[in-house]
C-alpha cells in the first residue's frame, strides 16, 4: 500500500490538474485523522468519470435533447388476446421458472437514497408497510426471496445496495433479525458510490475544512457499485445470468416472475423493464418511449405536454407506457456498462453548505451547487433487444414515497389489501365489498402464503370464509 506521502502527492497532482487545490487549503492545520478523513475522500473522486461532465453539466447546461425524434415503444399487453402472443407467455412462463430453478437470478434492491419525502430516520427498508401484520420493507422482501427459494427449490443470492450513511444500521437490521432467515452468505449488501458537490464554476465544494460535500450516485450507480462490490464477480461464480432490480419502496414488486423472466431470458433482452397505462396524460412519470431507434425513458418534467396529450385514432393514449423502476438486466450487460462512464450524469442544483475561503461554515439560502447522478433508465438506451412488458400497475406497483396523499404508506397499505382481496376473488372465494366496490374486510397475504395469485388459487382450501369487516392474515 502506498505511504501517506505518494498518496497525498498523487491526490495534489489530480487535483492541481483539473484547477481543484483549493481543496488541500486547509491541509496544514488539518490534524492526522483529519487528513487521513480527507485524503480518502479526495482519492475516492472518479475524475475519469466526471472530467467530462464538469465542463459539460456542471459549468454549463446541457442542451435539452431533441424531443423530435419520440414515438411509442413497442410493448407486451398485460392481457394477451391474440393466440400467438398467449402461447408465446406461456412458453416463457415456464422458462422463467427454469431459469429460477437453476439459480440464474438474483435480486437485487437498490436501497441507497435518502428518503427525503418519507422522512423517517433510518433506512427506508426497515419501515413497516404491511396492513395487520407490522412487516418492514426488509422483512417483506426478505421472505419473498425464502418463498421463492422453496417454492422454486432454489438458491436464489440477494444483493441489496446502501449508501455510507445508512449501510451499517441496515447491516445492522438484518443481523438483529437474523437475516430473516436466510443464509447470510447468500445476501451481500454493499453502498454506493459518492458524487462530490461543485460549484457553478466547477469547483469542490468543501462540506468543512476536512470532509468534502458528497451524495450518493443516484440509482444509476447501482450499476457501477455492483461491479466495484465484486457482485458481479459473485454473481458470475454463481452462475447468474439475470438480475431482478427493484426499489425498496415497492411492497407490491414481484421479483421472481417467471413470465417476465422467460420473456427477458427468451427474447435474449440486455434489459428488460415493467411498464403501466399512466393513470393521466400529465401523470408525473417516466415515459417509456422510443428516441430514435432506441428505448429510452423520458421524464415528466421533459415530456412535451403535446405528446403527453396526444391520442390513437381509437381515442387510446399515444405515449401510455409509464416506468415502474422495475428491471431486469443481463449480468454481461451490466458487466460491460459499469465499466464505462455510460449513463449520462443529470445535473440538480441544490443548496449546500459550505466552509468559505477564510474558513467559515456558510449556509446559503438559495441553490448554490450541482450535485450530479445517474439515473438506472438510462441504461435502456444503451441495451440490444430491450423487452418491455405491460402489467396492471395495482398488481406490482405501489411505492412508498410521501409521508401523506399519493404514494404514501396509507395508499400503499390499501393498495396491499385491494391486490390480497382480487387474489382471493381470482381463486373463487368470496370478499364482502361495499356499495362503492370497496372491500369490506381487511386482507393481509404473505410471500409464504402466496407470490402471486395463482398460489392462492393453489391454496384456496385453506382460505376460511371471509366475513363483512374481517381482519384476514394468510401467512
Ligand atoms: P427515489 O428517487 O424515490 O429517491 O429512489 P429516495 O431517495 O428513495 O427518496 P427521496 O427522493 O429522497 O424522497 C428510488 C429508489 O432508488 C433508490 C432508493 O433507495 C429507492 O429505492 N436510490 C435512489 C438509490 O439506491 N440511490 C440513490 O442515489 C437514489
């Protein structure tokens, strides 16, 4: 390992090249644990990766893509009517299994971000979302990964990203709840990589007069992290071939589906996403759409409301394909991209505080730095053969974002009970609804219960009748 010296020196050279000594000012009266504090964060810095975007997203605004070139992807309907489309689903579905039987899929959750909106101390994964039974995230993803070990008899490894400030209390969780039973070598989790802060001139922003201002990559880093983890390198001792992201926030996400398996592993995607019908024309999502002749996602806020707007001839939406964040990708795939600066940075100015020249803590009160990261859909663009596939978005879809109103753990909760009680109704046992449709009793399915609707029809014999006002656990 190289001493102090060497290091600090290369540290200044890379510095002192790209205009950024400032950030060494404080050096001599740094004590040693400061210096050894700012040294690793200095050396931590992927110039490689950020030369570029410094001049191109940071000192300016990069030019608003072209919208010109948008129309619809092409997409798999979530209720195949035509023949040939049924019999190839079916085809896949049994694919998908094959592939989980033998140990081709992993999943992985990308748990890094900060959870802002929600605003809970603590890793988003350990708050309790389920209705009657008080499940976290953790624990709910967790025996999603146990269920579909036995029901597929398989070894299925779990990745789970973090970032440095809430890596050690979600290792910490899993520890106290012993992994929720599962093998401890079978889950890796690992953080994310760091972005510093720049000025709009480009300049480090110094957070004190040792420590950097840094923030997480984005989820397009997950990529990157998991190359620089060594899951890839596990992922490739194992076997794996796919990779089954989702977001933490998701209860509803259903990661081991073998239709949307078959169908990636089939059609031999690099990446594969879930899309839903938007719920308006100006919903606030991702559209998934074509740029060119590439797949590509593109956000509300760039969307033209034209386009948003526009209509088929039957009066259906034109661009009605919404990201869902839920993906699959090809281990090579992600092998060869993260090896790369691929994802194109995108550029949030934020306020930050900041020590000023003469050694002053400042708090500005307007935006006053870039912080940059990636976006994981991105990758779409950059993907051969990407398969899109519809699902009903009240099957696989209901984050936990806000504290209160849309997405938040009240409509995560109800949207939970509504999929529990059209499960049940799906294996013919009758759920007491009320005059506005609504269900009049309170239904709660674990993963050991069912993954999906078809394990309950599997089990419906031991489903008890369900009374008006009922609370139900299936576990
Ligand atoms: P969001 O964009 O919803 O961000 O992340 P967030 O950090 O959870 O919440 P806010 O915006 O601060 O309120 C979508 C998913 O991507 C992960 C999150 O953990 C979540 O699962 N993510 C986001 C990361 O893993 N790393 C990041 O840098 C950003």
């Amino acid at each position: 390992m190289a001493d102090s010296q060497s290091r600090l020196d290369a540290v200044r050279r890379a510095l002192e090249s790209r205009g950024q000594l400032h950030a060494l000012n404080w050096w001599p009266e740094l004590s040693s644990k400061q210096r050894d504090r700012l040294l690793a964060e200095l050396e931590s810095v992927p110039w490689t990766f950020l030369d570029r975007a410094i001049n191109d997203v940071v000192k300016n605004r990069p030019a608003k893509p072209t919208m010109d070139d948008l129309s619809p992807a092409t997409v798999l309907p979530a209720r195949p009517t035509s023949p040939e489309i049924k019999a190839r689903c079916a085809e896949a579905k049994a694919v998908g299994a094959d592939q989980i039987a033998k140990g081709k899929v992993a999943a992985f959750t990308v748990a890094g971000g900060q959870g802002t909106r929600l605003g809970v101390d603590g890793p988003k994964g350990c708050v309790v979302v389920t209705p009657i039974v008080s499940k976290s995230l953790f624990q709910l993803f967790a025996e999603m990964v146990l269920a579909a070990r036995r029901k597929y008899q398989a070894l299925i490894p779990w990745y789970i990203m973090t970032n440095v400030e809430n890596h050690t209390q979600t290792v910490s969780f899993f520890d106290d709840h012993k992994y929720f039973g599962l093998p401890r070598e079978d889950i890796m989790f690992f953080p994310q990589g760091m972005l510093p802060a720049f000025d709009f001139h480009g300049q480090l922003i110094l957070a004190e007069k040792d420590h950097l201002s840094l923030a997480p990559d984005g989820h397009g880093g997950s990529l990157k992290a998991l190359r620089v983890s060594g899951a890839i390198a596990d992922m490739r001792r194992r076997s794996v071939d796919t990779v089954s992201y989702f977001q933490v926030d998701n209860p509803l996400v259903h990661p081991f589906d073998p239709l949307f398996i078959g169908l990636h592993v089939q059609s031999r995607s690099e990446m594969s996403t879930k899309v839903a019908k938007k719920a308006d024309d100006l919903e606030k999502v991702g559209n998934v759409c074509k740029r060119g002749d590439r797949v590509a996602v593109v956000e509300y806020t760039e969307f033209p409301e034209a386009l948003a707007k526009a209509k088929n001839v039957d009066g259906s939406r034109r661009f009605d394909a919404a990201n869902l964040a839920i993906h699959l990708f090809d281990v090579d795939f992600v092998d060869r991209i993260s090896s790369q600066a691929a994802l194109p940075f995108r550029r949030a100015e934020k306020v930050v505080p900041y020590v000023d020249d003469h050694g002053v803590a400042v708090k500005p009160s307007n935006p006053n730095a870039i912080k940059l990261e990636t976006f994981v859909f991105d990758a779409l663009p950059l993907a051969e053969r990407p398969l899109l596939l519809e699902v009903d978005r009240g099957e696989e879809f209901s984050p936990v974002k806000n504290a209160t109103g849309v997405d938040s753990l009240e409509s995560s909760k109800r949207d939970q009970v509504l999929r529990a009680c059209r499960w049940l109704e799906v294996a013919g046992v009758s759920v007491p609804r009320n005059a506005d449709g609504s269900p009049n009793a309170t239904v709660s399915i674990g993963p050991f219960f069912a993954l999906d609707s078809e394990d309950v029809r599997n089990r419906a014999d031991r489903i008890p009748p369900i009374s008006r006002g009922a609370e139900v656990v299936l576990e």
